[in-house]
C-alpha cells in the first residue's frame, strides 16, 4: 500500500493546497493530510478549525484523512506507515528550501522515505496561506483563494 503524507501548518488551507491534494490522489492508495503542530508558532487559526476546513475540502475524496502531528515529520511519517511526504512547489525558492529538507528526512528515515514533489498549477502557484492570512487580517477577499469550506 502506498501511504503519502502532506505535511503543512495549512493556516489555513488553500486552493493551492487543494490542488497539490487533487492531483495527488490518484498517485498514492492513501494520503495523509498532516497538520503539523509547532508550540513555538502563533497561528491564526486553532488546530480543530484548520482540521474542520480541511475535512469538509477533502470530504469526497475516500482515500484521503486529516491529521495532526507534532515533533519531526520523519517521526511522523515512520509511526503512520508512510513511505513518501508529498511536496507541492510554487517556484524556485520553494525548490530550494524543499531540497534540503527532503534529504534531511530521507537521511534520518534511513532510506525508507522519498519526498514527491508536484508543481503547484500556474494559475495557483502565487497563493500562500501568509497571503491569505493577511487579507483575513485587512477585510480583504480571501474567499478567491480558499476553498468554499474556509468561510469565517
């Protein structure tokens, strides 16, 4: 059985991450959206609303489940069975950062764990959850870069 983890604070999720999710699912038998939980962070939204947004999201996907983790995604990864950490890309600097930490987990998994990476679709490849955190924060029309279960 293929299992793939999506590791990500997802504060909240967006139409990017979605479309990593979408694309994904044909690919791997299981796939695993993991909100990662760091207590040295300040996030907008508390872990139970983020896993609620993402829930509803993905609800008619019958091979995806949601998640929370907290220390390394490695650890993670090994306890849940998965053997790849799914990636999505939205330019080169993302590229750059990923790399590293894609060798990093493959060296403490001691080889049993491979990073995918999918390239974000061109006309999504700008949204962040940063960007959208500060429109939420300005009154700004965030609903055109989330799904439609991410509505407060």
């Amino acid at each position: 059985m293929k299992v793939a983890v999506f590791p990500g604070s997802f504060d909240p999720i967006t139409l990017g991450h979605l479309d990593i999710i979408e694309r994904a699912v044909p690919l791997f038998d299981k796939l695993i959206i993991a909100i990662g939980q760091n207590s040295q962070k300040k996030y907008m939204f508390p872990l139970e609303k983020k896993m609620e947004f993402i829930k509803k999201s993905v609800a008619h996907f019958p091979n995806v489940e949601v998640d929370s983790f907290e220390g390394l995604t490695v650890d993670y990864c090994m306890k849940v069975g998965a053997q790849f950490i799914l990636r999505g890309l939205r330019n080169p600097a993302d590229f750059e950062f990923e790399k590293a930490i894609a060798h990093t987990n493959r060296t403490l998994a001691k080889r049993k764990l491979e990073t995918v990476f999918l390239l974000t679709s061109s006309g999504k490849s700008f949204i962040s959850s940063s960007i959208v955190r500060e429109i939420i924060s300005n009154g700004g029309e965030y609903e055109l870069f989330v799904p439609d279960a991410v509505r407060i």
